[in-house]
C-alpha cells in the first residue's frame, strides 16, 4: 500500500509521510478482525469525496530529492547521500544530508537505494517512425498522421524512457515544428526537442519529398537552409554529401553556420566522411561502411588533425551502434518485440500494421547485411576515440524492430558491456556533451545550481549495472515529475 509509511508512525519519526495519505491504526490484534476494518476503510476511502485528497503543491514551493547517489554529469566521484532542491522548473541548489538544509513545507522524494543522474539525451531520433518495417507503407499511409497522431506518441515513449532531451534528424518541417513547440509549451509530454527537419541531399528519393529537400547548384543550397533556419529548426541534417558537388556541400555548411546552427552529416561512405571533414561539418552520425573492417588511413589521419585543433572545439560522432549489436538477439528472442510498452499512445490499427511488418525479423531486407557488419563495429569505435572524437549517444530510434522505448539505455549498454567504454563515459556522452554541442550547457545536462531541472533517478548502482536504466523511476522535465 502507498500508506504503508504512515501506519503506526512515531510523530517524531525523521521520515515524512508518503503524500496524500491517511494512517490507519488497527486496534485489534487478531489478524482476521483487522483485515475486516481494512475492507470497511477501502470502502469508505472509495466512497467519500476528498477523503482520500490528491497531494497538494508544498507550502514552500520546492522539491527535495534526499538520500540518492547523485552522478552531476561532469564526470567527478558521485555525491552520496546527495539532496537536489528544486523550485519551479528549475534546480535552486544541490548538496548532500549534512551540507544542505531542506527548506520547512519542502516536498520531500526519497531517493535513498537510487542512483540520481541528468535526464538523459537520445542524439539521433526520428518520431516520426515507429519501428515499421516498411517505410513506403509507412510513408503512404500514415504521413496525415505523423503531426497528430506518431510524433506525439514517439516523443511520450522517449520521455517515460527517461529521454529528457533528444535530436529529431529528419521529418516534415511543419509537423516537426508544431510538435516541439506544443512539448515546449507543455500541451503534450515529450522530451525538449531538437530538430533539423527535412534532409537536405543532392535528390530526395521517390516519394520522400516532405522530410527530403533536393539541392541544385550552391545557390540553390543556402536557399534551402536559410528556409530552415527562418523556420526555426535547431541544426542542419546532411546525408548523401558523396553525391552532392563539393561547392553545394560547402554552401550548406557555411549557410548553417552563418545562422549558428550545427550541421549534423551522414558518415556511411568514405567520401561522405571525406568532404564532411573538408567543408567543416560539426558532428557524423553511424559507423558505416558497411562491412569494411575499419576506417582508412586517410579518414583516420583527417580525423586526427581536426581534433587536434582546439579552436575549433570537439568534433563529434553519433555511432548509432545498439541496433545493429542486438538485431540477432532480437530476431531470436519475440519477448522484446512483445513488449507492449511501445504501443503506448499508438492506436490499435497501427499497432497491429508495425506488428505484422516486423512478424518475421529474420526476412528484413534492412538487416540482411547487419550480422556481417556486427563484427566491425568494436574496431570502428575504437579508432574513432583514439583520433580524438567525443562520441555521443545516438540511436536512430524509431527504424524498423527500434523502439523509441527502449533504444536510448540499449545504446548505452551495448557502449559499457560489448565496446568496454567506461560507464561513466557513456553517461556523459548521454548528458553533458550533447548540451555542448547543442550549445545549452548553461541550462541543461547537468545537475547543478541554476539549470532545468531535467532529472532522473533510478533504483541500484547504474555504474555497476547500467542496464537498470531500463527501468527509469523517476523522470523530472524542467521541474515537472512525469513518473
């Protein structure tokens, strides 16, 4: 029972009451009597209006999370019995049981047995799809409803997922806008949004039109990004850069960043590496290459000499890896695809169409190739950190079998448990640098006096098992719980 706390509590006891309840004192000792008056005080709890009242706001207008193993997002030992005080959305001031005073009226959250951590960032989603197998399909038949209907549901998947903060890389422009603005301004629930809108490549493919804008000559280029960036978008998706001109490739990168906006570019082909490089692209998505051993000496090279000048700041990558690691164990394993966690918000029909796309996971043309690509993907990795890139967790989330409620802590599973990267690290490449490259580290990705408060909490030790962050127990959005 949620009032379990407060039965037979001492009113000197240090603990608070759970909220909203009532306690409730058994005066007979013999076991059967007391679960009659049990049944009785259900029953009248059920039926008499405000008896059993709704939590109400504290007197003080603050929150305390109390008692957690806070990790803050910059990388230092984590604060044991950490205290988070928070006053409308954002974080007034962060300390432990003996260094900060929770405030008289405060709400108080137990977060002892839990590890605290900023809310995490998913680098490379796309609500727009679902995990549909078939995107002509999906394309045709759902597109009137992406703005009203997928997107809504993708984004509240992400943030019960304990995403508080994602990049959407591709997507009408219109409908991408309408809903990061309505999760903004609080009409649906979401994680902030960050979005590029349409691609922008040398030709949309066949019936692609409304997420992918075609270029044609330079001019051309800066027109289509100038369009993006008056309509507001948060960065520029770049894919296909290989068959693009090397003046249209420069043309976007520089338009962009005329607008102080970061180009974001594909990296599955040498040459879309290559000129990403040469014209100045802020951060590549995938590994790539498909089943090519490791990246050449070249790309490598380039790679090192652009980390190398400081003055330029990190250069990032999103490997997008957990999909194409677990596809075999998904293929084999239909619990997870069973898992109706990812119908939240999606009506029945549609439930049942991505159901029947992805019926026999091992026919997939999508994947066909993935179990000889599988054993590249370690080696790709490491070159990449040992030339000098911050890696970011990213997922595609949303391709075919790649729930959007599952994807991001798969991602850093996969990162921690099959490349080795330190816990830690991959935390960080959830929270602290997405906020960098993005350029709003003054407000979120860390836990720390000032910002949003864009916080999660969940039960054990995340560095020893980060996979408990499957499980999220506690989701904050800019001060707002939502679990």
């Amino acid at each position: 029972s949620p009032c379990a706390r407060g039965i037979h509590r001492p009113d000197d006891s240090p603990y608070p009451r759970a909220r909203g309840c009532r306690a409730i004192l058994f005066p007979s000792s013999s076991l059967e009597d007391n679960l009659k008056l049990l049944r009785i005080a259900c029953l009248v709890f059920a039926l008499v209006p405000g008896l059993y009242a709704p939590a109400q706001k504290s007197a003080s207008g603050v929150t305390a999370l109390v008692g957690g193993r806070l990790i803050d997002g910059y990388g230092g030992r984590p604060i044991e019995n950490s205290v988070v005080l928070i006053e409308g959305e954002r974080i007034k001031a962060v300390g432990t049981v003996e260094t900060l005073k929770v405030p008289a009226g405060a709400e108080i959250i137990s977060t002892e047995g839990m590890t605290v951590l900023p809310g995490l960032w998913d680098m490379h989603v796309h609500t727009m799809i679902v995990g549909h197998a078939d995107y002509d399909h999906w394309d045709k038949t759902y597109q009137s409803q992406f703005e009203s209907v997928i997107m809504p549901a993708a984004a509240r998947q992400l943030l019960m997922a304990g995403v508080t903060s994602a990049r959407d890389l591709g997507a009408p422009l219109d409908a991408i806008l309408h809903v990061r603005d309505s999760i903004k301004a609080g009409k649906i629930p979401g994680p902030t949004l960050y979005v590029s809108g349409p691609f922008i490549q040398h030709q949309p493919y066949p019936g692609t039109e409304a997420y992918r804008w075609g270029v044609n000559g330079p001019d051309d280029a800066r027109a289509k990004v100038r369009k993006l960036a008056d309509a507001g978008v948060d960065e520029i998706k770049l894919i296909d850069q290989d068959q693009m001109t090397m003046d249209e490739v420069m043309a976007v990168v520089d338009e962009a960043h005329k607008h102080k906006l970061t180009v974001v570019a594909h990296a599955h082909r040498p040459e879309e590496i290559r000129r990403g490089l040469a014209a100045g692209v802020d951060c590549f998505e995938h590994t790539g290459l498909a089943t090519a051993p490791e990246y050449p000496p070249d790309i490598i090279a380039a790679l090192r000499e652009r980390t190398a000048k400081m003055n330029l700041g990190p250069l990032y990558w999103t490997p997008t890896v957990e999909g194409l690691f677990l596809y075999d164990y998904v293929r084999d394993n239909r619990l997870v695809l069973d898992d109706p966690a990812w119908h939240d918000g999606l009506p029945r029909n549609i439930v049942d169409d991505i159901k029947l796309s992805i019926a026999h996971p091992e026919r997939l043309p999508y994947y066909q190739i993935t179990p000889l690509r599988k054993p590249t993907l370690k080696r790709k990795i490491e070159q990449l950190r040992e030339s000098g890139v911050v890696l970011l967790i990213g997922t595609d989330s949303g391709i075919p079998l790649n729930f959007h409620t599952r994807s991001t802590w798969n991602e850093l599973d996969v990162w921690v448990n099959d490349i080795g990267i330190a816990p830690m690290d991959a935390i960080r490449a959830a929270t602290y640098w997405p906020s960098v490259l993005m350029k709003v580290e003054k407000e979120v990705g860390t836990v720390s006096e000032g910002k949003y408060a864009d916080i999660i909490a969940v039960r054990g030790d995340v560095l020893r098992h980060i996979d408990l962050l499957q499980r999220v127990d506690i989701i904050i959005r800019h001060g707002k719980r939502y679990k």
